[in-house]
C-alpha cells in the first residue's frame, strides 16, 4: 500500500497539511524533554482551532502522578470533532522544537462507516512531525518544517538523510540522531521552517 494511504490519518487533520513532514521515528530523546509547564492551557488559532495542552496523568498503584515531561493535545476542528496528540517539547541548542505523534482521531475518511473503524485503523500507521517553537508573550508561533523544501534538497542532494519516497509522499526513515544533525544544522532556514501558524492563549491552567 502506497505511503500516503497509510499516513491518511493526518491528511485528515487540519494543521497538519501536505506540508509537513513525517518520521517513522521520533525526532527527540528522553535526555531532550524537560519538565516544563510552557504551553500548559486552552489556545486558539488563527482560523478559530481549538488547541488544549494538559500534562497527562499516570497511575502508579493507588498515586496519580502528573508527567510534567509530557504533553496531550486535544485539537478541536471546525466540526468539533477531536483529534488527540501526544507532544513533546524539547530543546537542541537554543531552540525549542514541538515532536507531535497522533494518539487518536475521532473523524473517519467519508467512505467508512464507525462499523469499518477497526478495519480503517489497521491501515493507517501513526508517525511523527516536527515543528519549531517560538514564543512571544500569550502567543506561541508553531513553524511546521517543510516537506516541499526537504524534497526539494533531497532532490539536489544538499541533504543525505535515509527516507523513502514513493513519487507522491516522503517518509524519513533516519534514526533520531540523524534527524537531530538535520534540524540543528537548519533551525535557523526560513525555507526549512514555514506556515507558522500562531495561537493565542485564553485560559491557563
């Protein structure tokens, strides 16, 4: 089956367009992630997206702990219909960088029916995507790395990275160090980084 059939699940999404790039592997290390409460709390986007961030919980026998290190989004589309991400925020250098891998979706492609969901969720495989954070105030600007730039620079062979790209979508197949060699060496592109999109803080934690 074709790559973009089995990443169908984030075409259906609405932040995540063609634009973006999908790993197979995440584009972090556990010694990356922080305890941090940065995008803790109910934001809004630009074209009226609902995004929550809360801090998960996890049950150790009778204790709930909260995982500081982690974050879940709930975004909320135009239908109201939700679509449930494991982040993680983490930071190489002076940047920080958003690692989003979808945990659930609530919307179906048109042509099932909720009788085919088991189905429909066997050939759907989740990946991840990489973003970079900037922050300004009660706003935060999330730049999606570019898939039309990446293939672009795959296509000249001005970056050597190990994906497979079937004629209509790339997926990287690196290990996390080389992804990380990449987006360290271009955090700073404009080109690489683009669709920032910006969402605006309306209720705390």
């Amino acid at each position: 089956m074709k790559i973009n059939k089995l990443l169908s699940a984030l075409a259906l999404l609405p932040i995540l367009s063609g634009c973006v790039i999908w790993s197979f592997y995440p584009f972090y290390t556990e010694k990356d992630i922080f305890e941090n409460d940065i995008l803790t709390g109910k934001w809004i986007d630009e074209d009226s997206l609902v995004w929550n961030f809360i801090h998960p919980i996890i049950k150790n026998g009778s204790t709930e702990i909260m995982n500081k290190k982690v974050y879940d989004l709930n975004l909320t589309d135009y239908d109201n219909k939700n679509t449930d991400y494991s982040v993680n925020l983490f930071k190489l250098d002076n940047t920080y960088f958003l690692d989003f891998y979808v945990q659930q979706i609530e919307s179906l492609p048109s042509t099932q029916s909720k009788s085919d969901v088991t189905w429909w969720s066997l050939h759907v495989m989740p990946v991840h995507t990489i973003a970079k954070l900037t922050m300004n105030a009660d706003t935060l600007n999330i730049s999606w790395f570019d898939i039309e730039w990446l293939k672009n620079q795959l296509k000249e062979k001005k970056i050597k990275i190990k994906h497979e790209d079937n004629g209509e979508s790339v997926l990287l197949t690196a290990k996390t160090a080389d992804l990380q060699k990449m987006i360290r060496k271009y955090a700073d592109s404009e080109d690489a980084f683009k669709d920032a999109v910006k969402i605006k803080l309306v209720k705390s934690k």
